[in-house]
C-alpha cells in the first residue's frame, strides 16, 4: 500500500488542483493500492490533524476549477519553530501526524515561505515533494510556476481595459499588478498591454525620470499614460537605506497611502499636474480558472512528481526547464528568491521600444 498526503500552502493561485489531479492521475494509473490523504488548510491541518481520506473521483473534473479542493492558509516559516497559543511544538506535530498515517510521502504545493518549511520538514526526515506555486514566479530553480502565467493573463486584461479609459479621458493611469517583493508580473503583463512605464522593485524608480516619460508621451501628442506598477515597487532615495530603515520608510508611507501607487500617483500629480488614477486588481490575479498553459505546464509537474513518488525520488522540488519537467534538490533552491536582473533581455528590448523603467 502507497499512501501518499497531499497539502497546498500559502496564497492560492489557479492550477492547484489542475496540479494535484495530475499528481493522482500518475499515481492511480500506476499503482494498485493507494491511498491519498488531503490536508486541510495547507500546514495548519498537517500541525493540528485535520485530514481527509480522498479518492479517485475527488480529482475528476477539477482541472480547469481555481482555489484549491483541499484549502490553504499562511503559517510563516519564521514561525514554525515557535510553539503554538497552547505550547504545541508545530514541527514535532507534523512528524508525528506524518507517521500515524504511515505516509510514504508528502507532496507540497506552495511558494517560497511553504518551501522552506518543505525543506525543513526534508531535513527532519520526511519523505518531500514540492511543487512549486505561485502568480510571483519568484521560486529558484524552476523557469516557471504554476499560476504565473494565468496570472499574466488576468493583469494584462485589466490594463487592456485601463487602456480604452485612459484614451477616452486623457488621464495617466497607474495599474498596481501583484508580485510581493519581484517584478515577473508586473514586467510581463506591462509588456504584453503596452504598458509606458514599467516599475519594478527590482529597478527602483526616480520620480523625475517617471514624469518625464509622461512629458514626454504628452509632448509627442498622446493624451494619456499607463503605467504598470509592481506592488513592490520603490523609489531610489529607499534603495540606498538599510533594511531596517527601508522597513521605516515603508511604514511611514502606509501610514498616509494605502500602496506605492497611491504615493506614486500624488507625487507625479505634484510635480506635473496631470490626473492620475490609480487602479489595483489585487486577488483578482490569483482567481479563476488556469489557463491552457497553466493547465499544460500543471498536469505535466503533477504527472512528473507521481513518477518520482513511485522512484521514491524525495527531498526535491519537481520544476520547469524550458518545456522539460526536472527535479531540483531541496536544499539546491529553499530560501532563495528568483528576481528579475535589471539587465535581462526582456528589459532591454522593452526600453528599447520606449518603455520606461523610472530609471
Ligand atoms: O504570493 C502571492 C501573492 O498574491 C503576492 O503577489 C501578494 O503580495 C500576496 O500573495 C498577497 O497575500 P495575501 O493573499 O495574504 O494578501
């Protein structure tokens, strides 16, 4: 008997279950008794022992259907050596839950955060597979993540829309694109809607180069501006701080904005006098259905890790390497941050269209 524990951490995205239908689909097709257990709740229900028994038919019909069948949630990593309210050790509770189910594996979706604890659960002796999730992009060692791509779709979309209302009134728009603390998203839909300017953090932007491009649009003869801005966006005079510092000045502008955009659009208002509206998707960008490449690059990474459950192949993340699916050593990517290089040949083609990077 194969039992194997399924659990999706962190922020959702689409193609989690698309994800998870294929890891089953490889395991049934392949192996006589199995059992799979879904945990509840991402690492929440793996700590507390909220699991159910799945089958065959729970994966049928869920390849295209966003979220995730089996829920998730956030339990930083930073956390997870802390004891709970009631002094549970969490790392000790998920071993112990691992083996009363005698799992032969735990196979992990999530991002960044929910691949360090992978890693540490890895290093505790547990038998892991991480796949990796995320609309950031952001995981080393792998080219892609699942929901990536859907996400482009969505957020390009939305900026597709700004652009018939920015045309119609002559307004500079500025669309806030998610991607916490990297700019894959904000870089790709900007250059698939025609974005003017793309703000990276990655490339922290002057204000004075951000409104000259508007200047400049609106000298040429062009009545409106968009902007696509990464939610992590930051200006140069931040760059040079401290972290500790940097963290500060973060602060201090929440306090007056609700995000980088808002203060981005006041500042640009300030020293140019053009209307700025500022609009943010948000969540939108992780809901709906996977796209076709999302589905694609999903059932091949689930099919992929099936085929390394039944090698007993543990301890690695299971990624994409161009159209090829591969496996990457845990301990090679977790705790590593996968950033746009300023250089990257996508900035540099985009720039050399015209398209401003504040910089
Ligand atoms: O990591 C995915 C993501 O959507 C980021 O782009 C964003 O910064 C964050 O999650 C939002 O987190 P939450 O859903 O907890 O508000």
């Amino acid at each position: 008997m194969l039992r194997v524990g399924l659990l999706t951490s962190g922020g959702d995205c689409q193609a989690l279950n698309a994800t998870m239908r294929g890891v089953v689909k490889g395991l049934t097709n392949n192996v006589k008794d199995i059992e799979i257990y879904g945990f509840e709740d991402g690492y929440k229900g793996l700590i507390y022992g909220n699991y159910r028994l799945l089958t065959s038919s729970d994966f049928s019909g869920i390849l295209t259907r966003g979220g995730t069948i089996i829920g998730s949630s956030r339990q930083p990593f930073k956390l997870m050596r802390v004891p709970d309210a009631n002094g549970l050790d969490k790392v000790e509770a998920m071993k112990q839950n691992y083996h009363k189910l005698r799992l032969d594996c735990l196979v992990i979706l999530g991002g960044n955060g929910t691949q360090k604890t992978a890693n540490l659960l890895h290093e505790e002796g547990l038998n892991i597979i991480h796949l990796p999730k995320t609309i950031d992009n952001d995981i080393y060692g792998t080219d892609l993540t699942f929901g990536f791509h859907s996400a482009v779709d969505i957020a390009t979309n939305c900026i597709d829309c700004i652009h018939t209302t920015a045309s119609s009134h002559g307004r500079v728009f500025i669309v806030e694109v998610m991607g916490h603390k990297v700019g894959w998203l904000t870089l790709r839909a900007g250059l698939a809607s025609g974005a003017d300017v793309i703000l990276l953090p990655e490339i922290p932007y002057d204000t004075e180069k951000v409104c000259a491009a508007i200047d400049k649009r609106h000298n040429s003869g062009k009545k409106f501006t968009i902007l696509a801005v990464a939610e992590g966006a930051i200006p140069k005079e931040w760059a040079k701080l401290e972290k500790k510092e940097m963290k500060k000045a973060m602060a201090k502008m929440l306090e007056k904005y609700p995000s980088i955009s808002y203060k981005l659009a006041h500042d640009i208002t300030e020293k140019t006098g053009y209307e700025v509206r500022v609009t943010v998707p948000g969540h939108v960008q992780r809901g709906g259905s996977p796209d076709a490449f999302d589905r694609y690059l999903s059932t091949k990474i689930g099919a992929y890790a099936a085929q390394c459950i039944i090698k007993q192949q543990y301890g690695i993340m299971v990624a994409a390497a161009g159209d090829e699916i591969k496996k990457v050593p845990l301990e090679d990517c977790a705790g590593k941050l996968k950033m746009v290089d300023p250089h990257d040949q996508t900035v540099e083609l985009a720039k050399s269209i015209g398209i401003s990077f504040g910089d």
